[in-house]
C-alpha cells in the first residue's frame, strides 16, 4: 500500500499546474502523476517511503539517468528531487493539529 507521505506527493504532483519534462518529453501534471505511481507500484519493496521514493523513483529516468525536472506556471524549471523535498517538508505543516481533550 502508498504510505500517506507518498500518497501525499503524488496527490500534490497531480494538482498541480506542473509540466514534467523526463528524457526530453513534456507531460502534464495528471500523466506525471500517473507515470510515478506506476513506477512506484512496480518498484515493490525496493522503496520503501516518500523518502526513497524520491531518490530512487522520482528524481531521474532508470533508462537514461537524467534527470526529471518540472516547469509550474511561469516559474523556471527545477529537479523534480528538489520540488518533491520541498512538499514533503511541508507535509507536517499541511496536516491539521491533534488536539487533546480534557479528563
């Protein structure tokens, strides 16, 4: 099963107005999507995590080892690596506070 972390990634991926460009191919944000959770799916136990997930899965093509990068709006380019750290590092900060009850 995703990890909530992992799903959390792929959620923001999907939603956003991202372009993945990987191997010279520009794909929009839902097939990005698409095509990481694919890959994590046939990846098995070789990942375990959002953290390895993005090193190993998400960062560069297995076939060609460049790297994947993505374009959201008009801002330039950036490692995919680099944008999925970022999310992840807010991931606590997106998540609603427990609150503890009295008694």
């Amino acid at each position: 099963t995703i990890d909530a972390e992992l799903e959390f990634l792929l959620d923001a991926v999907e939603q956003s107005d991202c372009t993945l460009t990987r191997n010279g191919s520009e794909h929009p944000a839902a097939a990005a999507a698409a095509h990481l959770r694919l890959t994590y799916q046939r990846a098995g136990s070789w990942v375990k995590g959002a953290g390895q997930f993005i090193e190993r899965l998400a960062s560069r093509s297995s076939m060609s080892g460049k790297p994947y990068t993505l374009q959201c709006g008009e801002a330039l380019p950036m490692p995919t690596q680099q944008w999925l750290q970022d999310k992840l590092a807010g991931y606590g900060a997106a998540s609603p506070p427990v609150r503890k009850t009295a008694g």
